[in-house]
C-alpha cells in the first residue's frame, strides 16, 4: 500500500476491501493488512483486487472518493465515482487547453524539459561510468547542446518551434546512444531510430517497450480521470493515446531506454530470440518477449526518491505520480506541471 498526494494505492495482490465505520480496511489471507480513514483520501486505486464491498463501494461513491480498478500488469479496467462530482470538469479544463495551441504549449514544454533533462543525465552518468567506452568528447557535445536547448524550450510558446526544438534534440540523444549499448554490439547496434516497422533488434525492444510505456501512461491517466486521448504536444488523431505521449516523453529515455539497455547489457536477451519477416521486419520470439514482461513487471517493483514529491515510490508508480501531477496542475491547484526530473 502507498498513500500519494491523498491517492491511495493497493499494490498487493489479492486484497479485499471492505468498510469499517469511517475508515477503508484492507484485508488478506493473513488478516487485516492496514486502515485508512475516508476523510484523508480523494481516490483509490487497487491493482490485481480480490473484490470490493458494497458498503465500501457505496460511501465512496458518497464521498466522491474515485475507486479505480486495474490489473496486476497495470491495464486500467473501470473507475467508479458518486454523481455529484465526476471527472467532468477536469476533462472540460483539458479539452480547453488541448484546443488553445498556446497553453498547449506552455504546458508541453514542461514535458519536453523533462525529457532532455533526463536524457543529459543518462548521458552523463554512462559516460562517468564508461569513461574508456565511450566517445566522452562528442557525448559532451551532446550534452552541450542539450542544455542550450533546454534553455530554448523554457520560453517557447509556440507548438511548432517546441516540436522542433524537440526533434532536434531527439536526433542529437540518438547520435550517441549507441556508444550506451557496451554488449553483444554484433547483434544488437542503433544506427538510428526505425519503426513500423522495426528494422534492427534494437528497435524492435525500443518500440515494444515504448508501448509497454504507453500503455501504463494511459491507465495512469484514465485512472485520475483525465482523458488520454486528448493530448497536449501530440493532436488528437483516431485510436491514438495523444495525452499518454505526451506525458510519457519525460519518461522515454530515463525509464523505457534504460530498461531495454539493460536487457541487452545484462545479457538477459539475446540475438536468437528475434527473427526477420519477409518484409523486413524484425520480431521478438514468444520466449523473449515473455522475459521482457517479466523483467517489466521486476523494474516496476524497483523503488525510487521521486524528485518532486520527495516521497519513496515504485517504478510502476510513477507515471500515476504524473498522472496526479497533471490533473492537480489542470484543476489549477498547481502553478505549473512539474515534469519527472530525475537525478
């Protein structure tokens, strides 16, 4: 269990959640495994849940505490929320800026600053590392020219030039992200960013872990009650999580890039768990793609500092964390949106 900004999250699987007077009990095999009372918390989020009373259910419902239900693995399944206040007007704030490219913008960047700061420091810290590895002085060019974009991106207001500034600096990280992979570099090699499909190993984990990303972006966000479709950075365009993008940008290089460099650098994976289609397409076996959930799924259950809130979280809890962040900044309980700056 984790209480976060008035949220709290029931990461232990198989609980049953039940009322007592004014408090939520949290029950398992082995008893009670901890009381909250109702009048600290805005929402619940259970992952993996045995079942729910209704009496719970019901003063929930009352209280306008939203109850979120998701599988062990993170996909959002229902949220259920009294009617006398739902997620409507938080939507309605989001469709307002979503349709103003202005504070888009100014919203945006925040997420984009996160992003090239996180990928500076990836940078930094192999290159501290790895000094005899790695080409230190392009690396520090690199570096360099992050840190002078950053300045650009603090006072864009426009969406376009954001979108330039950040698609520059995105080319720059990948110039060099190839001296970050230090084994099995026959096989698994970046010599640029392919997908749809994914022409290379190492593409094909990027793109299968960016949507493992995704995917637990958007439950984080549909889990608040925000709407991930409905994006900032990324318009709107059919069957596509725009909002989830957005968001998970900061997120892209410190958690999903690190992950699958440490697949390959570990050697946990290897060449012969991938194989070529006729047109060109390179797929992970069912055996690689297992051990990538379940290496996953390990690395969500990794903790952290969390930079902003100062508070010991897991992986798998961060992109709620965001989630809270966003929908808090949108209420306009928070002056800005404080991206995920890791350190």
């Amino acid at each position: 269990m984790k209480k976060l900004l008035n949220t709290l999250f029931i990461t232990t699987p198989d609980t049953y959640l039940s009322l007592d007077g004014e408090n939520i009990v949290i029950k398992h095999e082995e008893g009670v495994l901890a009381r909250y009372p109702l009048h600290n918390l805005e929402a619940v989020c259970t992952f993996g849940y045995a079942g729910v009373s209704p009496a719970l259910m019901g003063a929930c419902a009352t209280r306008s505490i939203a109850l979120t239900f998701m599988t062990r693995s993170g996909r959002f399944l229902a949220r259920v929320i009294g009617e006398d206040r739902g997620n409507v007007v938080l939507r309605k704030e989001q469709y307002r800026i979503s349709d103003d490219k202005n504070r888009s913008a100014l919203l945006a960047r925040n997420m984009i600053l996160g992003k090239l700061y996180n990928n500076k420091w990836i940078l930094e810290r192999a290159s501290r590392d790895y000094p005899l590895r790695m080409d230190i002085p392009q690396i520090k060019r690199v570096t360099a020219s992050l840190t002078e974009t950053m300045k650009l991106v603090r006072s864009v207001e426009d969406l376009d030039v954001l979108r330039g500034l950040e698609g520059s600096a995105a080319v720059q990280y990948n110039s060099v992200f190839d001296d970050l992979i230090l084994q099995q570099k026959e096989h698994f090699f970046f010599h640029g960013r392919n997908k749809r499909p994914p022409l290379d190993n190492m593409n094909a984990l990027l793109s299968f872990t960016y949507t493992l990303l995704s995917n637990d972006m958007a439950a984080a966000l549909e889990a608040v009650g925000l709407d991930a479709y409905v994006g900032f950075l990324h318009r709107d365009r059919p069957g596509r999580a725009s909002l989830a993008l957005d968001v998970m940008e900061e997120l892209r290089g410190v958690y999903a890039d690190r992950f699958v460099l440490s697949l390959v650098n570990k050697r946990i994976i290897h060449e012969d768990g991938f194989y070529r289609k006729e047109n060109g397409a390179v797929i992970m076996d069912d055996d690689t793609r297992k051990k990538v959930l379940k290496a996953w799924q390990e690395r969500k259950q990794e903790k952290l500092l969390h930079p902003f809130l100062n508070e010991k979280i897991s992986w798998g809890l961060v992109p709620y964390a965001q989630a809270l962040l966003l929908a808090r900044h949108i209420r306009g309980d928070l002056d800005e949106y404080p991206p995920f700056l890791w350190k």
